[in-house]
C-alpha cells in the first residue's frame, strides 16, 4: 500500500502544473488537487504525496498514515479535509516536483475497490537569502588622466542559482561572474569581476537577484585627485653638454686669472717709473745750476 502510485500524467493525460514557493525555515503548503466532501472523511480515500514521481512523502490509507518518509520525519502534515501537505520547516532538499494522487475507496463485501479520483502536479520553489553584496575596489594602477579599478561583487549561502548584474552610471555592465556550490540543491557563493577605467567620480550597483528576489549595493569609486606628474630625468645628451659647457667656463678661468695680474702689474708700474725719472732730471738739472752759480762767482 505504501508503493508509489502511477498517476494520470505518467498514463498520457495532460495536467496543469501548481507553484509553491517558500523559503528555508519557514511552512510551505502545497496544495492537493481534491477536496474531502463534507459527507466523507479520510477513511474513504487513499492519499499519496509522491516527490519526483519515485519517492513517497506521506501517504494514508483509510484515515491512517501509512507510509511516512524518515528524511521528512515530524515535518510533514496532511490537512484532511483539502488534503494540503504541509512541509515545517522547509529545506533546500525540499525542492522540487511532487504529485498528490487521491483514490476514492469503494468498499464491497469482501474486497476494496480504488479508482482515481485525481493527481497533479505541484512544484516547490525552496529560495534561500543571500546575503547583502559586498563591493571592494582596488586600484592597480593610476595616472593623472584616469584610474585602472578592478572591481569585485560577491554574495553567499544562497539558493537557486542566482544572477548578478551592476550598472554604473545608469548604464548596464555585465560581470564576469564565477558560481561555487557542491551540487545543485547546495547553497550559491557567487563572485563578480570588473575592470573599470575611471576617469571621473563613478556610481556602481551590484544586485543579486534570485527567484523574484533581489539584493543590492552600491559603491561611489572617486577619481584620485593627488595628481603628481613624475619627474623626467635628463637625457645624456643634455647631460653631455651641461659638462663641455662647465669645463669650457673652467678653462677660461683659468687662464683669465694667469693673465690678468700680469697685465694689471705692467699698467701700474709704469707711472711710478715715469715719476723717478721726473724726479732724476730734476735733481741733475738742480746740480747743474749749483756749479754754474760757483763758476760764475769765480
């Protein structure tokens, strides 16, 4: 009795599909396809909650459980009169399909008769928060035109598979995205990657955005204003000649400081010369005067 149940979709007729959504830790309810008239109870039916068409969650058999499964065990309930099953507190592992087949119990004289009164499908979307963005930048290399940034977004322990997307400026980018999970129904970390050239103060938004949801964060990148142009060393040229010049004026120097006391000491000396020779003829002419005094007197 507690085997699974082939249903009406797997025979080839075709059924309208449910959604349940939920989050981890919180009671998702997923609806059957029948409702127990108020004329009957559970004793008159048989009810399978099935997941992925090849495990039972919960099945009842006459108003009793029947078949209960251990991973589900003390969190699972069955409403019994809409025949909603209600899963306390849901899990990631709890995403996925599932069917509520109900038969209607015939009861004969010796024997009990089921027929199929319906099964459909229901899909549970599990969603686990992410946690808020988180943006860093880090600057490899700067002019004073413009800023090279790698920009880096990332968020983790969420679920499903999310998507990231940013816009700087009111403009849309496109990350270069990296997911890491174990499997696919384990938690995402996700990790975004830009390069940026950042010529001015800029705006960037990092969101992500997971099963109608949606996580943002926004960073302001400013321009770096301590502009220092490098200095720019002489070339050897340059340098070549600023040492012929400096040797030239040496040189010159030089040879102005041997030759300009000697030409001073030449233009000095010859007045001095001029005054004794002055002075000599003088003193001859003096002499002279004195002896023809003296022989005029005789």
């Amino acid at each position: 009795q507690d085997e699974r149940v082939q249903t009406t979709a797997e025979i080839g007729y075709a059924v309208e599909k449910k959604v349940a959504k939920g989050k981890v830790g919180e009671k998702v309810g997923l609806p059957c396809c029948h409702e127990i008239p108020s004329t009957e109870s559970l004793r008159n039916y048989r009810v399978y909650w099935q997941k992925n068409t090849t495990e039972v969650v919960l099945a009842y058999a006459e108003g009793k459980k029947i078949s209960e499964n251990e991973r589900y065990d003390n969190r699972t309930e069955l409403n019994t009169r809409n025949l909603t099953l209600w899963i306390s507190p849901v899990e990631i592992l709890d995403n996925g399909p599932y069917q509520c087949v109900v038969q209607h119990l015939k009861f004969l004289q010796n024997s009990v008769v089921p027929r199929i009164v319906c099964d459909e499908p229901v899909t549970l979307f599990i969603t686990a928060d992410f946690s808020e963005p988180s943006i860093t930048a880090e600057v490899r290399s700067s002019s004073c035109e413009s800023d090279d940034v790698v920009v880096r977004c990332s968020s983790h322990g969420g679920f499903p598979k999310p998507k990231i997307s940013g816009v700087l400026n009111n403009a849309s980018v496109v990350w270069n995205a990296i997911w890491v999970s174990e499997s696919s129904i384990s938690p995402y970390n996700v990790t975004g990657n830009l390069w940026l050239n950042v010529t001015e103060d800029t705006s960037l938004t990092c969101s992500i955005e997971y099963n109608g949801f949606a996580k943002s964060t926004s960073l302001l990148l400013k321009k770096r204003n301590d502009c220092v142009l490098p200095t720019i060393p002489p070339s050897s040229n340059v340098i070549t000649a600023s040492s012929i010049i400096i040797i030239v004026f040496l040189l010159a120097v030089t040879l102005a400081a041997k030759f300009i006391p000697r030409h001073v000491c030449s233009q000095c000396c010859m007045p001095q010369d001029s005054e004794e020779e002055d002075v000599k003829e003088s003193m001859k002419t003096a002499e002279l005067s004195k002896v023809t005094s003296e022989t005029s007197s005789v």
